[in-house]
C-alpha cells in the first residue's frame, strides 16, 4: 500500500508538514507527496479520498471513490495477490526502507488541555504517548493517567490505557476524555483518580446514528467535549455532527448536523457541518471550530437551538487574512476558547492564535506565524497549534502540537512563554 497524498491546503503541500502528519497518525507505509497533484490528474482523480488498484505491471484493475472499509475489499484483494503470486509476477521481498520516528520528548504531540481554576491543575492530552498528563501551570507533573501502550482498559491510572486521547473537559466531578482512536468517551473520576468507558464500543460507526444507549452505540471519531447544565456535548468530527450525552449517560446521539459536510446555518438539525473538532461554552451557546470549513460557528443551546456562522464561507474558502466576515479568513482551525467574553481559535494550519469578534464577525491576529520560540506577540511561534482553553485570569493555554509544548498567552502584558512540562 502507498498513500498518494494530494493536499487540500496550502500548508498541507509543505513536506515537514506532511512528515508530522505522518509520525501523528502513526502510518507506517510509504507516502508521496503529491503537492501539484501530477498524480492525481494522471489517473483522472475527482474525489478525496479515491483507492485505486493497480496489478503487479501498473495497468489500473479497479477504482471506488469515496470512503470505505478494508472488510469491504479484503476478499478482493487476497484474490489477486493469490493469483499474481501462482503467476510469478508478485515480488514477496522487503522493501529497503527505514520507518521515521518523531523521537522522544516530555510530550509527543498534545491535542488538547483543560485548565481547572480552582485547583490550579492543567490536564494536556498527550495524545501520541495515548495518556493524560496533570500538572500544574509551573509544569511539574503530578500524575500520569494511561501511557503504558495503546488500548481501552479501564481502572486506575496506572491500568488504564487510551489511544490518542483528543478533547478534554471538566464537569459534574469527572475530567471527560474524547478517546479519538477508541472511537469512545471516557471519564476520569476526580477523587479516585479511575477511569471509566461512558460511550462507544470501541469499533468506529459507519451507519447512519441515532440515540441509544451510550456503551452500545458506535461513535466516528470524537475530537472533542464540553459540559453545560448537566450535559456533554461530543464533536464527532467523523460524522460531521455535534452529539449529545447526559452526564449520568443516560443515551447519545447527534444533536446538531444532518451528516451533509458543508457549511450551512439552519436549525441544529438542518445544519450543515464540516469536522468540527473544537468546542467551547459562549454566553450564548457552543461554539465550535469547524474545521474543514475553516469556520468559528456556534449553536445555540434550546429547542429553538439554530447553527450561526461567525467566520468562513465554505470547504474551499480558506487562508490568512484578518478582517471583516466578507474578508477574512482561516486554515483548518481546530479549537476554540473563551476567556470571559473575549473569543480566540487555534487557527491551526496558520500557526496562529487569533481573536474572533463573534458579534462584529471580525477576526484579528493575536500572535504566531510557522517556528517555536515565545516572547512578545511579534516574536511568538508556533507549529500547528490543536488545542487552546482559557488560564488562570486573562490568559490562554495553547498546545502547540508539532512542537510538543504547552504555550502560556498571557493577554495583558501580551507575551507567549512555554510551560516546561518536568516528568521527573
């Protein structure tokens, strides 16, 4: 197997942004970077993602558009390899090539962090060592919940396992876990320290949903939650929704997006949406980046509850500008926060941390731009920053996921410094 890999965005045409994309996800087979899509239009591609099959002499045998499981095509594709084996013509012979690592640090790229204010705890997903760190803002580490290997144990923190653990909130006493790679939502006791499976089975959904029962309904990709009166909110970004759960995890299933990958305000049900992968309580509903859109939207909480645009204009209307709605725009933000009634977004493929004035639909760049070094707002940078929640007074926490470090904003003095995460 190789991936073709022809880029959507700007930044994803840049080979070290491939690269960490490649060590994040943890693929282990080989990619091209198709950054001029010379590949794609030599076999006449239309869609992403596209599989095609191609015999041992390069004649192409088939061809599916579009996404698919492997159970699907596995008893095609042993068929072939059986019979160009018989014929000679298949080469069983390792390839002479060496797996990249991204190498070891403190962190392995974090996705997302939560902060406590009361008891000055910082929760980082560290997603590629598949665990929870807790720390405090001084980054000394206080705990370690999951880490040993990949898996979906549940138990205390040195029995529990996760796999690329995204999304992080606190409410009703428990620290919710989006479990992006288990498909599932787990719950970290605040007392106890345990961990416990609330939804998902473990195996990612590809049915059309509907609510049902929390540990028996198949969840697609959950990238991140928030809690609000008693409920959590799940942005499933491989569904293209926003679901819904009680805390006390009585059933889940969507509540807002009709499944359509678009952008497209209406009721919450009507709505079109694009992977939203950020979530955050406003004073008016929840916010959420929507990321293939490269959009900050909110959906209003009630039964009148509607979807808004604040920033973005489609799937293919993307880049660095500041501005008014009809001008500005972002690149695959993947968060949002709040610091009381100042909104900011993680504009992800940009390197930025920006300022949304949701009510004016304005954006202004705070800081940021492709490095890694702190300092004042023009001489901070990042690389890729997923993840961003609000700190101790007016402040922001950012992780800065390609760079494996945690970034403190402070807002009034208007300086970045890293928090040096001490596993020691």
């Amino acid at each position: 197997m190789v991936s073709v890999h022809s880029p959507k965005f700007p930044t994803e045409k840049d080979t070290e942004a491939l690269r960490a994309a490649i060590l994040r996800l943890r693929i282990d087979h080989p990619v091209l970077n198709d950054a001029d899509f010379e590949v794609w239009r030599a076999y006449d591609n239309r869609a992403w993602p596209t599989l095609l099959f191609i015999d041992p002499k390069g004649n192409v045998i088939g061809k599916h558009e579009g996404e698919i499981v492997a159970d699907a095509v596995d008893g095609l594709i042993s068929g072939w390899l059986d019979q160009y084996e018989q014929n000679g013509d298949l080469v069983n012979e390792p390839l002479d090539l060496t797996p990249e690592n991204a190498g070891e640090s403190g962190l392995l790229f974090p996705g997302k962090v939560e902060f406590d204010p009361e008891s000055g705890r910082l929760f980082i997903a560290d997603s590629n060592h598949d665990r929870i760190v807790v720390a405090d803002l001084e980054g000394n580490v206080e705990r370690l919940i999951g880490g040993s290997d990949a898996g979906r144990e549940d138990g205390a923190p040195d029995v529990a396992t996760f796999n690329q653990p995204q999304g992080l909130a606190l409410g009703d006493g428990g620290l919710w876990v989006a479990d992006l790679e288990n498909h599932s939502i787990r719950r970290v006791d605040l007392e106890s320290w345990e961990t416990t499976t609330m939804a998902g089975t473990g195996v990612q959904s590809y049915v059309q949903p509907a609510r049902g029962a929390p540990l028996a309904t198949a969840l697609n990709s959950p990238w991140d939650v928030a809690v609000h009166d008693g409920t959590l909110y799940i942005a499933m970004a491989g569904n293209h929704q926003i679901w819904s759960m009680s805390t006390a995890a009585a059933d889940v299933g969507p509540w807002a997006g009709s499944m359509v990958e678009a952008l497209t305000d209406g009721p919450l049900a009507q709505a079109e949406l694009a992977q939203p992968s950020g979530l955050a309580v406003g004073p008016d509903g929840l916010t959420f980046a929507d990321s293939e859109s490269s959009a900050v939207r909110e959906a209003s909480f009630g039964p009148n509850g509607r979807v808004s645009t604040a920033i973005g204009r489609g799937l293919f209307e993307f880049g660095d500008l500041d501005g008014s709605k009809a001008t500005a725009q972002l690149q695959h933000p993947l968060d949002v926060a709040w610091v009381g009634e100042e909104l900011f977004v993680a504009d992800t493929f940009n390197h930025k941390i920006k300022r949304v004035f949701s009510g004016l639909q304005q954006v202004q760049t705070l800081c940021g731009g492709l490095g890694d070094s702190d300092g004042s707002y023009s001489e901070a940078r990042f690389n890729e920053p997923a993840g961003l929640c609000a700190g101790p007074g007016r402040s922001l926490i950012v992780a800065d996921t390609n760079n494996h470090r945690i970034r403190l904003i402070d807002l009034d003095d208007e300086s970045v410094r890293t928090i040096p995460i001490r596993m020691d």
